[in-house]
C-alpha cells in the first residue's frame, strides 16, 4: 500500500514538473504580451488614439481595417510594400528583414514584382500531395 501510495505521488509531482516546465516554457518563448494583440475596433476618436499610439503611429496615419468580422480589431491597415522594396541602405534595427523596433508588421499581403497578388483564403486543410510519395521516393532509390 505503501509503495502504490509513493508511486502515485511520485507520478503527480513528475506531472506537475512537466506541466509547469511546459507552460511557462510557452509562455516565454512565444514572446507575445496580451498588449501586443489586436484589441476591440476602436469606434470613438479617444479609442482610435490610444491604438495608434499602441502601434506607434501617429493618429493621422492610424487607419484600422474596417470591422467586417474579420477578427482584425484595432490592427492597423499598413500600406502594401514588400520587404525588398524598403530601403536597404537605411540603418535598420533588424536589417535583415528591413524593420525597426516596436514597427507594425502587415498581416497578409503578397507582392510579387511590385504588383500585389489577387486575394486567397487562409486556412487550414488537407495537406497536399500523394500519401505514396514518400513510398515511390524510396523505392526509386
């Protein structure tokens, strides 16, 4: 009884350590505060203010998506330019991707050869390509 007893604590203390190793472990890599997130549409100008400078905007140039349930929130709708477009010989803070500290990052929008590409549903689906490819590959081999 004893033993049984010493096993099943030793099996929930060992839980326990996973789980807040796992947890905070998440929590501190995904690097995202609750402030970083899209809050509610800002509706007032008071509200609309208090996201630009959220996003480090001026109030002038803040303009959030339009609330069409999207899920956008008070995110604001930057203008199309892609990566290779910018400057690349002004000092960046991460010059890498041609962005600076505390800079907006657009949400979804795909520019190829400086003309931006007609919209395409995000999602999740079916993963594509034949279940036998990796069965054909080694077989070829």
């Amino acid at each position: 009884m004893a033993v049984a007893r010493a096993g099943v604590l030793g099996v929930q203390w060992l839980q326990r350590a996973f789980w807040n190793m796992v947890l905070l472990g998440a929590w501190t890599a995904s690097r995202m505060t609750k402030d970083m997130f899209p809050g509610p549409y800002p509706r007032t100008p008071e509200k609309r203010a208090a996201a630009a400078k959220k996003y480090n905007m001026r109030v002038e140039d803040y303009q959030p998506y339009p609330d069409e349930g999207m899920g956008y929130g008070d995110y604001p709708k930057l203008p199309d330019r892609s990566q290779p477009e910018r400057d690349p010989w002004y000092s960046w803070d991460q010059p890498d991707l041609r962005l600076n500290w505390g800079e907006p990052i657009p949400t979804t929008s795909i520019i190829l050869i400086g003309e931006k590409l007609k919209a395409f549903p995000l999602g999740s689906g079916k993963q594509q390509g034949c279940p036998l490819s990796p069965l054909l590959f080694s077989i070829v081999l």
